[in-house]
C-alpha cells in the first residue's frame, strides 16, 4: 500500500489506529472545508481522530457537527465514504461516530492502470536539471506515468526535469522527468499545459499520487452533487 494505507477488510473497512483518512465538513461560513487526518483511537461507537490543520493552529470542530470521512483502499480498488456527527471535541483530537455496515458507502474505483487520468491541482516546483533556478506551478491532471502542469511558459520537449510534488500531508515527492510538450491552456491563453513523464519514480510515490488523485476525484465528485461546479 502508499501513503493512505487502510486495514484490509472484505465488503466494508475496519478503521484502525494510525490510519489517515480524509474528513469534509461545513464551516461557519457555509464553506466545505477538507482535511487528511489521523486515526488516534477505535471503538465499537466511536473514533478519535487528529485534529485538522497543524500543531501551531489546529481546527476546531465543533460538537454534533455533521461530517463525512473517506477510505481508499488502493489494494481492493474501493473508495469508502461515510456520514458522522462529532461527538466531542478538544483543541488536538474529535471524536465521531463509528462506521458500520449500514452507513457505508462503497464506491468502485477504475483501476490505475494506462488509461488512468484525473484532473487534480497539485502544487509543484520544477527546475531544468542542469540549472538552479526553480518555478513554481501546479499539476493541471496526473497519469500513472506523466504529470501535465500548468506553466507560464511551455517547457521545450526531452528538457531533463526535476519534479517536487507538495501533497497535503505527504513528504514533498521528487521525481526526475522529461518534457514531452507543451500548447496553450484552453482555459487560460496566459498559461500553457505542459506534459512530463517519469523517468524514475518509486512505486510508493507513485501510489501516493494517484491515490490523492482519487480522493481529489471524489471530492469534486461531492462538490458537483451540491450543485457547487458548473
């Protein structure tokens, strides 16, 4: 497994501790707000989990707040999802309710396989390997062997990368890549689409990738279903 490792199970999950599922909630100002969180106790009714943002500003959450939690398990091509209220709540950890067999949701997941392609906004910095100076930009969709980014400039083809990807709360990934080629952004004639394809890339890496490209896919899915994306 990757970066969101699950406890194997057959028609549902098991949550268990250490575990890092993602949480989406409304703020106070009537804003989805979403968050990878850490799974710090399991009971039969409940689950602790880490408070939101970091050590220095953690998220309140306040009690019988109603929320929704995410699994994906890569292993069985299955993306869980159930809905919670907050149970309590303390400045670095909330308790919700448990999951059980009859509030889960299980969601069948393409495989990662060539085919495999989501649009997802990944923070990046990029330099020419044989140069020092690095830009800043964003991934505009993911492939399991390529990256499309959104440049201000197009990157000219077999240009030698270096890739550093930041997904929330994930190491900086670094991968070497290759330019492939460029043309305008149709959404955006300021900005190019760039394509780079890995060159080497550690299987972990790349499952931490596309599993956040999963969760991404889903979140838009949600935001879609509450009439918030044209």
């Amino acid at each position: 497994m990757g970066l969101f490792d699950f406890l194997k199970s057959s028609p549902t999950f098991k949550p268990a501790t250490h575990q890092t599922v993602e949480i989406e909630f409304e703020d106070v100002d009537g804003e989805f707000q979403n968050y990878f969180v850490e799974i710090l106790e399991v009971s039969k009714k409940q689950l602790t989990l880490s408070a939101p943002g970091n050590a220095m500003n953690p998220v309140n959450i306040q009690p019988h707040t109603p929320i929704s939690i995410q699994f994906f398990d890569d292993s069985k091509d299955k993306f869980f999802t159930y809905k919670a209220e907050v149970r309590d709540s303390r400045d670095r950890e909330f308790e919700v309710d448990a999951p059980n067999k009859n509030t889960v949701e299980a969601i069948d997941v393409e495989a990662r396989d060539d085919d495999f392609r989501v649009e997802v906004n990944i923070p990046v910095r990029f330099q020419a390997r044989k140069t020092v100076h690095s830009q800043m930009a964003s991934t505009s969709a993911v492939t399991p062997h390529s990256l499309f980014l959104r440049t201000n400039l197009g990157i000219p083809p077999e240009t030698d990368l270096r890739v550093v990807l930041e997904i929330p709360n994930a190491n900086p990934i670094e991968v070497d890549a290759k330019a492939i080629g460029s043309e305008k952004d149709p959404e955006d004639n300021r900005k190019h689409i760039s394509q780079v394809q890995f060159e080497e890339i550690p299987a972990v890496d790349k499952d931490a990738i596309l599993s956040y490209a999963v969760y991404f896919q889903h979140r838009q899915k949600r935001a879609e279903a509450r009439g918030e994306v044209d």
